[in-house]
C-alpha cells in the first residue's frame, strides 16, 4: 500500500515493510515515530536542496539510526551510533544489498550525532542528519513549510514533553557506556542527566600520556 505523507512517498518494497515491523517491534512509540520523521525530514530536504538520494537507503538508514538505544543494546560498550549501524548492515547484507550501498547507511547512521562531517558525504549520509537535526534540534526549522511540517507530525506525533522525553531516552541509552560519549555531542546528554558524570578532557589524556616530551 502507498503511503505518502507531505509529497513523501514510505518505501514499500517488502524490504521496507519488513523493516517497518522490525523497528515497530524493536523500538518504543517514542523511537518509532521520531525515525519515521527523521526519513520524512531528510526526503524533504533533499526535494528542497535537489539532491539525488535512494529513497529506500535513506530509509533504513533513518529507521536504524537510534536502535542502538534500545534494551537489546544495554550491555554494549560501542557507541549507540556503531551498535545501530552494524545492525542495519547485518539487515541490508540478508536482502542481497551491494556492499558499497550498505557501506552508505553504515555512514549514515554512524556518522549522525558527528556534526560537519555528513554534509560532505554522500546525500544519504547527509540527508539522516539533515532530518535528525531537524526533528530534534529544530535546525532549518523555517526551511519547512506549515503545511510540511503539520502533515509529518500529524501522520507520525511528536507528542508531549518530545524534547525531554528524547533526551531521557538518550540516556538510557547510553548511561551504562560512558566512555562511549567521549568527542561526541553524546556526553553532554550525560551530564545533564547524571550529576557525578566526569567529562574526560582531550588535552588531559595528551599530556597524561606515556609519552615524556
């Protein structure tokens, strides 16, 4: 069945439905629908910019983007980023997926919580972070129409209280791998919701190296 939500057309191949329900299984309410919008945000920035993407990468590679944040990830010590493109990797390597495409929303989804780099990459790449920044950080938020942005949280809700329910889910997330967040935007999620969170500092990990120059 076609699905099209502000001119955006779901990918329905059965590799998109399948991974419709994996991500409906996988992730809350809350997760779901910020992905869902995450695609949505990102397919519109790339109609605006008039880029050229692969609507059903730029799909797997949004839906991913946060599984690493869930329950089956609790004991991992990788960055959540890492956990959920490996997963999708795994995901795209079962439907026959050409390697260099997999290597494509591998960077998408590791590379979305890193920002000035994306934006260089492939479109793909670019457009997951174009429509994370949007949905959570409100970045390009006048480049949307009323009408864009009504149409997408109608179809997939943001809900009450998003901005701090996504945080929460942040760290519970990644409160169990710290060290994970370190030179990531990651760790200041941490220290706003953990008071005896330590940042480590760059420059202190060079000068307290092993190194005596």
């Amino acid at each position: 069945m076609d699905t099209s939500i502000a001119g955006i057309k779901i990918p329905d191949s059965k590799m998109a439905r399948d991974l419709n329900q994996l991500i409906r299984d996988t992730e809350s309410d809350l997760l779901f629908h910020h992905s869902t919008r995450v695609y949505l945000f990102g397919a519109l920035t790339g109609v605006r910019k008039d880029l050229k993407y692969d609507p059903e990468l730029l799909y797997v590679g949004a839906m991913f983007h946060d599984i690493g944040l869930t329950e089956k990830y609790r004991q991992s010590q990788l960055r959540f980023e890492v956990d959920g493109a490996n997963a999708a990797r795994d995901f795209l390597r079962s439907y026959g997926v050409p390697e260099v495409d997999v290597e494509t929303v591998w960077d998408a989804i590791a590379l979305h919580t890193t920002p000035g780099i994306p934006e260089f990459k492939k479109s793909e790449v670019a457009l997951v972070t174009a429509g994370v920044e949007m949905d959570v950080l409100g970045l390009a938020y006048e480049q949307f129409s009323d009408a864009q942005r009504e149409a997408v949280v109608s179809a997939h809700p943001r809900g009450q209280r998003f901005k701090h329910n996504i945080i929460d889910a942040f760290y519970h997330g990644m409160k169990h791998r710290p060290d994970s967040t370190f030179g990531t935007v990651n760790d200041d999620v941490l220290a706003l919701k953990d008071q005896t969170f330590q940042r480590t500092n760059f420059c202190s990990v060079i000068l307290h190296s092993h190194w005596h120059d």
